[in-house]
C-alpha cells in the first residue's frame, strides 16, 4: 500500500494573482500519474506547472504511481492497494492493510473482475478533501469519475472534469478484438466501470477535453450536452521534445509509443506493416517505447510474424532517453485506431522527426494536414501502413519538410501556458456561473444517492 504523504493544510489565500487576476486554489485529481508511460502523468506535470506559473496555488492528489511534478506543486499520494504495480501486480493485501472504506471498495471490485481504480480513488479522495473544503475555489478532476465524487459535489464545492477521451472507445475496440464468449465476458466485465462514469459525468457543469473529435464522442457515449463540453487542446514541451542535430539518423529506424497489448492502440497492425517491409527486402527495426508482456497478444504477434531480431521494446525511459530515441528515428508511426489528441504524435513532431499516423479520432485536427506536416493513412490497414512507410523512407528530401513543418505546427498551437490560460477560462466560467447564482447540473437523484460500496459500480 503506498502510504499518505502528509502536506500541511494549504492556508492559502485568494490573491491577486498576475495582472490583478484572481489567484485561484485548485486540487487536481488523478486516480493515476504514472510519468513514463500514459497521458495522465504528463498531463498533471505540465498543467499543474503551468498553472503555477499563472500564479495559482495547485495541490495534486493522485494514486500510483505517482507523477513527477515541479517542485512548487504540493502533492498528496492517496493510498491504494495498487494491484496492478509492475514489481507485484495482482497480489492480494494483508489483512493488516485493510483498514479504510476505499480499501474495501478496491478490493470489492477487483475481485469482482472490475478495473477498481477510479472507484477506489474517488472514495478516498472525497474523504480527505470534505475536511478542506473551504481551502479551495475549485476541484479538477482528471479522466476518474468515481462515484466517490457525487459525496463531494454535495458540499458545494465546485467541481470540473477533464476527459480526455471517453473509455467507451476503448471498450468497444477491446471487446470487437476479444475471440470467444469468456474473453468478451471478461472484458466487458473489466469495463463496466464506464457506466459508472457516465453516470458520474451528469453532475459536472463543464467537462473540458482535448479535441473536437472527443467532444462528440463524449456526447454521444456519455450524454453530456454539448453546451457543457469545452475543447482544451493539451501541450507538448518543445524545449525538451526539440531536434538534436548532432544525433545521427538510424537508417531503416522506425519509433512508436504503445500500450502494447491494447487494441486500441494498433501496435499489431504496425508489426504486421514490419514484415510486409521487411519481406519485400527492406531492412527494418523498430523500437517500441512501452513494456511487452511476455504471454500477451504483442508478444505472440512477433514470434508468429518472425520480428523477434527487428522489434526492441525499451520501458520507464527518461524524457531525454525519449526525446535521443526520436533523434535516431527516421520516422515515428503512431498507428492507433484511435486517439482523443495524442501527446506522442505532438512530442514526437516537436522533436522534429517526420511523422506516420493514422486518420483515427482527432489525429487529423492535431497533426495537420497529409504530405504537410504528416504522412497519413486510415487505422487499422496494415497493407496502406507499410505503403506509406516505404513511400517515406524512400523521399529524404520530403521526410525533411514534414519535420520542419510539423515541428513549426507544434511551436504555433501546442503549448501548455496555452492549455492552462484556456483551463483557468473553464475555471472561472464554474465559478462565475455559482456566484450568479445559477445552479450547476446536477446528477440524477439516484446517482446522488448514498450509496453502498457493493452498489457504487451500478
């Protein structure tokens, strides 16, 4: 179990902050913060750090693993049983260790076969924040959405979300890529607490997500009314995610970050494009930025596929091991059948290598526009995929343009004081709409319920 880190009681008031703005307190949630793999730890890094530039005094609250925040931020680490850590996964607690409601609530889902950690984290996080709540103007709640948070909507302190992209998404492409009944079964039983999140999204009055792309999904998966839905592009670092000229290009090297057993993330159909390639005689590798299970679907793809001296997996890297991958790199593919915005397709533009990516969910609206700023190719077609690879790797001269056009694309619309100047907007628009004495949308009356652990997952 990760112990509490104890903060002192941020006593913090509400002050002019720059330019005689109002200095707002602000806890920023996330159920996760992993920094070297994953979109949630970096989100947290970048915008709480920006936010604090603005001048606004910012409190993280996350599970593990926890993110690597600048040193101005305060963070609390919530305990968890955390069953799905890389050096123990899926051990069960001691008794010892169970000494909390969210203990219960954890163990209660995961042995029911349920991704138990927004649940879990919101019950938590709920509890340590009711004793605080005049300390702060505002909650952000980042992709959770537990249950636990319609507790925390009842004190009247205002609250505002961030998804990023619906797990619908995810549901749906893992359960149309499961063969036979139990494992659909058991994927759809793993999913099931996006119901609950739909249900949980109904008592926030603004949601803030990444993209256009993701707004209409989030309408249309979880019912929230567009005039709530606001898009709040993410950012890159492009001091950090910058070209190193004086790393030379490996030929034949292609790059890819990738969860590498989720569906959605396409990484079969990139290995698939590897071999057609390297069948037809060219010489191939491919490095994989993520961890490779060794009984998973990517593991067994590449024995079948016979990449095992071409496909390299490197996990838990530095961001400067990251940013000399890239500088190696003569392309990076971002094969996905989906993204919500994807900060690998921008980190990768910004660190100036041309870049393959597919058309799917707001990958088109972030990378620009095919043969200017990206090669594009439709999700999951591993025959167009490895056609444009070759067309790429065989014009120097045109892999040279897309990186310089992409990088420039990167520097004009993807920065983080940016997201956090339109995130602090979101902010205000909450509060405002509370002082005019306009009430926020709340959530059906049984969803606000109180409601038992065994219940709370619907």
């Amino acid at each position: 179990m990760t112990p509490l880190v104890a903060s002192p009681p941020a006593q913090v008031a509400a002050a002019a902050g720059p330019a005689g703005t109002r200095r707002l307190r602000i806890a920023l949630l996330t159920y996760r913060g992993k920094p070297t793999c994953g979109g949630q730890g970096v989100y947290i890094r970048h915008l709480s750090r920006a936010l604090i530039d603005l001048g606004h005094h910012v409190e993280v609250f996350s599970g593990p693993p926890l993110p690597e925040l600048d040193p101005r931020v305060v963070l609390h680490a919530v305990p968890s049983l955390d069953f799905y850590n890389d050096e123990h996964p899926l051990q069960m607690p001691r008794p010892a260790q169970m000494r909390t409601r969210g203990d219960w609530v954890e163990l209660g889902a995961f042995l029911t076969g349920v991704f138990p950690e927004p649940l879990a984290f919101s019950v938590r996080v709920a509890a340590l924040l009711r004793p605080r709540v005049a300390e702060f103007d505002i909650v952000h709640d980042n992709q959770g959405l537990g249950s636990g948070m319609l507790a925390l909507a009842r004190t009247g302190l205002p609250l505002i979300a961030t998804i990023h992209h619906p797990n619908t998404v995810d549901r749906r492409l893992e359960l149309e890529a499961a063969l036979g009944f139990w494992p659909r079964f058991f994927r759809r039983r793993w999913y099931s607490f996006v119901d609950m999140q739909t249900r949980v999204v109904q008592s926030y009055p603004e949601v803030i997500t990444d993209s256009a792309a993701s707004r209409e999904d989030i309408a249309r998966d979880h019912r929230v009314a567009r005039e709530r839905l606001f898009v709040v592009p993410v950012g890159v670092d492009a001091e950090v995610f910058r070209p190193l000229p004086e790393v030379a290009r490996r030929p034949g090297r292609l790059m890819t970050l990738a969860s590498a057993d989720m569906a959605m993330k396409g990484l079969r159909f990139l290995l698939e494009a590897v071999a057609e390639l390297r069948a037809a005689g060219r010489a191939l590798e491919l490095v994989v930025v993520g961890r490779l299970k060794e009984d998973g679907t990517a593991a067994r793809t590449i024995r079948e596929l016979g990449l095992a001296d071409a496909v390299h997996f490197e996990a838990d890297i530095t961001e400067d091991r990251l940013v000399q991958l890239y500088a190696e790199a003569e392309l990076a593919v971002v094969p996905s059948l989906y993204e919500g915005f994807s900060l690998p397709a921008v980190e990768a533009m910004s660190a100036g290598v041309p870049l393959v990516a597919t058309t799917g969910g707001a990958l088109p609206e972030v990378v620009g526009r095919d043969g200017e700023t990206v090669f594009l190719v439709p999700p999951g077609n591993a025959v167009a995929l490895s056609r444009r690879i070759g067309e790429a790797l065989d014009d120097p001269a045109l892999r040279a343009r897309i990186a310089a056009a992409g990088r420039q694309r990167v520097l004009e619309l993807w920065t983080w004081k940016q997201t956090a100047l339109k995130t602090v907007e979101r902010y205000t628009s909450v509060l405002s709409a509370r002082s005019d004495g306009v009430a926020p949308q709340s959530a059906p009356r049984q969803a606000l319920a109180d409601r038992s652990p065994a219940a709370l997952l619907g």
